[in-house]
C-alpha cells in the first residue's frame, strides 16, 4: 500500500484522512500544518479509530515526512479577509504555495499533486508553474459539482444518482458549464427519459438544477460556514484512483487549450495523475460557456500568473 501527505489539516484536510482512513485507501497518512497542534490532534483523532477500521496509520508530521508519498494533497491556504479583494487573496495564496511546493517537490519528486485549496483551478495553475514535473499537479476540480449534478437529475428522476452519467466542466465556480448534451440515464437523454416517465422537464427544470449545483456550496456555508465530506468523500475517490492505477473518469483541474489556464474536464486519472483528456461532444452553447469560463479564469489570475510563470512574488 501507499503514503498519502496531507498539507493542510483544516476542515477538508483531515475530512479527506478520515475517509482514507476508513476505506482503506493508503496504508499510511501524515498530516502537515503550520499549525502543529491542529495537525497532532486531528492524527490523534483520525489513528484513534484505525483499530476499529482499516488499520491505516495516520500521523502528523514535517515534509521531511512526505518521502515515498504516491499522492500529496495540498488544502492550505489564507481564506477571504473582510474586504479583501480575490486578487489579494490569490496573491497572499500564491505566496504560500511558493513555500509549499518546492518543500514537497524537495522530498517527494515523483509524488502526484492534488489541489484542493480554492480557488481550485487558479491554485491548480500556479503549483504546475512552481513544479518542475507540471504533468504530476492536478485540480478536484469540478468533481463535486459533477457529483451534485448527478445528485440532483437523480433526484428529479427518481433514480439512483450512481446511474446517471452527466458532467459539470470548466471553473469549479460560478462560470462551470453543465454538460447537458452528454448526460444520460440507462443510456438515454434526460430528456428522452424524463418523457418516458412523464416527468415533468423543461427549461425551467434543467436551470434549477444548474443553480442549485452552482449554489451548493453556499447553501451549506450558510447552514454550517463550511463544507468538508462531500469534497472528503471526492479526494477519497481520486486518491485510491491514482494509488490503485484505476484509470477512473472524473472532471478534475487541468491544463487546456487556453493559456496558462487550468479547468475541468473529464480525464482519466491513474498512477501518474492524469492519463488523458477525453473532450465530451458539446453543443454551441455548451461550447461558448466552455470557452467564457476559461477566459474568465485566465482574466482572474492575470494579477499572480504570466507565460507560466508567477509574476506577484
């Protein structure tokens, strides 16, 4: 079995342990933070219930510790101050991530990097600028918003949502893209299968869906300021992906056509990170919103981010 390092041992970080933990995903887990305490505690917490589980071992530890990693997950990052404009925040984040990476890069050369911290995509662009092995860095993306799209068809169509197969592309925000072309239910449209249920669908229908995948996480923050299990339970899925060599399809964060700039779309994820980019066929609109959310990426990183290089530090 593998190590997985965790940089980050917040809300997210250690809801991520504590799934690989349960599932058994890596044999060996070491939270780091620059909170030392949060990281301890959060280890102890986590290694407490091992023996009840799978017996994975979780510890915290320095980067020194993140030798022999497969996967590094990196969840640290300044939040929002009152005030504060994105582009100082994205400045003050790049600045951290230039102390994190080369630190992991240092110890763990080979090991494949995913990005949680957000603003996902722009954070998922600046590590490939800082690491030498750019092909290694990955994004979450939009795994989770494709996971609420699937949810949410589901829901309406009174199916289990593990049998619908639909896409959320683009920025893990605002801007993403709902893949309504390609989505589809035992093989059919949506469409074609709502109609033959006689389930009422329509326009109308298809734009709370896609309000309510983009609101999700909002919603939450405003019921409990955070969320964590969800995207937990998404870097669970990517980690045994990459430890396994599964060759799995999620819309993770990743390089594209658009200079500099990293978005989702679906890719096949194994040992070495991402294999491969597959391009769903998309429809006009579909095509536009793609290419809207991109540049919208490109102009909000334009302030940190350069031909591939940082340019606030």
């Amino acid at each position: 079995m593998a190590k997985v390092g965790i940089i980050g041992a917040g809300f997210v970080g250690a809801t991520a342990a504590y799934a690989m933990m349960l599932n058994g995903t890596c044999s060996e887990i070491v939270l780091i933070d620059a909170n030392e305490a949060r990281a301890k505690a959060e280890a102890a917490d986590i290694a407490h219930g091992a023996p009840l589980a799978r017996g994975v071992r979780a510890y915290a530890g320095s980067y020194a510790d993140l030798q022999g990693a497969a996967l590094v997950v990196i969840a640290a990052g300044s939040n929002q101050k009152p005030g504060e404009s994105r582009l100082n925040l994205l400045a003050r984040n790049a600045a951290i991530f230039a102390s994190i990476v080369p630190q992991v890069v240092a110890v763990a050369p080979d090991a494949v990097v995913l990005i949680v911290s957000n603003p996902v995509d722009i954070m998922t662009s600046i590590t490939r600028a800082l690491h030498p092995t750019p092909e290694l860095v990955m994004g979450s993306g939009t795994i989770l918003d494709s996971a609420r799209f699937r949810q949410l068809i589901g829901e309406r169509a009174g199916v289990n949502a593990r049998y619908v197969h639909s896409y959320t592309l683009g920025e893990h925000g605002d801007s993403s893209v709902m893949c309504w072309s390609s989505a589809l239910i035992a093989g059919m449209p949506v469409a074609t299968f709502m109609s033959e249920r006689q389930i009422p669908w329509g326009k109308k229908e298809m734009d709370d869906i896609a309000t309510n995948v983009r609101g999700a996480a909002l919603s939450i923050i405003a019921g409990k300021n955070a969320t964590y299990y969800g995207i937990g339970i998404a870097v669970n899925s990517l980690a045994d992906a990459i430890i396994n060599d599964r060759h799995a399809i999620f819309t993770v964060s990743g390089s594209c056509a658009f200079d500099d700039v990293c978005l989702s779309l679906p890719r096949l994820v194994g040992r070495r990170g991402i294999l491969d980019t597959l391009m769903p066929p998309l429809n006009k609109e579909e095509s536009l919103a793609l290419s809207q959310s991109a540049q919208i990426l490109y102009d909000a990183q334009e302030g940190v981010l350069k031909d591939g290089k940082l340019i606030c530090l």
